[in-house]
C-alpha cells in the first residue's frame, strides 16, 4: 500500500510541476513617469535673513515621489513626519527638472508652503566618496511657520535648502 501512496504522491508532484504560473502580461516593469526627480534627499536647511545672510539652521532628508495618477505635472514633497510635518503637491517642469508650490496646502502639518527656484540637477552632487548623485535645491516659506519665534529668528525672509540624492549606501 505505501507504494501505491509513493507512487501517487509523486505522479501528483510530477502534475504540479508542469502547470506553473504563466505570463499574463508584455508589460515590461520599469518606474514612474518623474523617477529622475523622485528619491530621498540628505538636506541642509539654512535661514535666509533680509539682508541676504545664510545661517545654517539644521539637516534633515525630504523625500519626492509621484501622485498616484503618475503624472508629469506635479510630485510630492514630504519630510514623513520625522521634522516639520511636511507634505505638499509640488509643480513641476519633468523636462527642465525644476520645481515651485504657490501656497500649495501643507496635509501634514497644516497651511500653506510657498516654493520657488526649486531645481534638480543630475550628477552636480558628490556624495561623501567623491561618486557624482543628482543635487536638489529650493527655497521655501510656510503660512504658519512656528520655528522662526521659537528660536529667535522672527525677522528671517526664508530657508534655503540643498542637498543631494541619497544613494542608498552607508556614508
């Protein structure tokens, strides 16, 4: 009888083996329709005074990815809740990888983000081994910023912020 068993188990296996999944689509994977200004971005963010100064004011990372219908006119801008609570809709120009928010409402954090000179510029950063990544830069305004009375910079015009794309290795 444990023959009999074996026998089956095996010829059940043998039937098994030969209907395995089968291709349902020529679709080809491949990424979004804005990937080149998408990632994760180690930042700077510096405190622009009137008269044009720059302070240094703290580093974070901003992450930029696609709206769910995978357009080509606006992208996401978030820093995932890890800092300011930031996450906005974007304009963008795919081509010229340029970027602005003309008080574009802030999901995350509440009110308004107003960004200009927003770019992305492929190969200009270097990361901390000296191998070329894609750099981000912005200027940026918040409707309801809390930080500039908290830490004494009531009178500052704006950040500035820059960085560049993580790579995904250890720096």
């Amino acid at each position: 009888m444990k023959k009999y068993i074996s026998m089956m188990a095996m010829a059940l296996m043998l039937c098994m083996s030969f209907s395995a999944c089968s291709v349902e689509t020529d679709e080809k994977p491949g990424g979004t329709n804005i990937q080149d200004m998408c990632g994760n971005w180690d930042v700077t963010w510096y405190v622009v005074w009137p008269d044009g100064e720059e302070e240094e004011w703290t580093d974070g990372t901003i992450f930029t990815y696609n709206k769910a219908d995978n357009g080509t006119t606006q992208m996401w801008m978030s820093d995932q809740d890890t800092y300011l609570g930031l996450q906005f809709l974007a304009n963008i120009d795919y081509a010229a990888k340029t970027f602005t928010a003309a008080g574009s409402e802030n999901v995350e954090g509440g009110g308004t983000v107003n960004v200009t000179n927003g770019k992305i510029l492929p190969g200009a950063g270097k990361n901390i081994h000296g191998v070329a990544c894609d750099s981000i830069s912005f200027e940026i305004t918040f409707s309801d910023d809390p930080y500039p009375a908290k830490y004494g910079y009531a009178d500052f015009s704006h950040y500035r912020v820059e960085g560049k794309k993580y790579s995904g290795f250890t720096e």
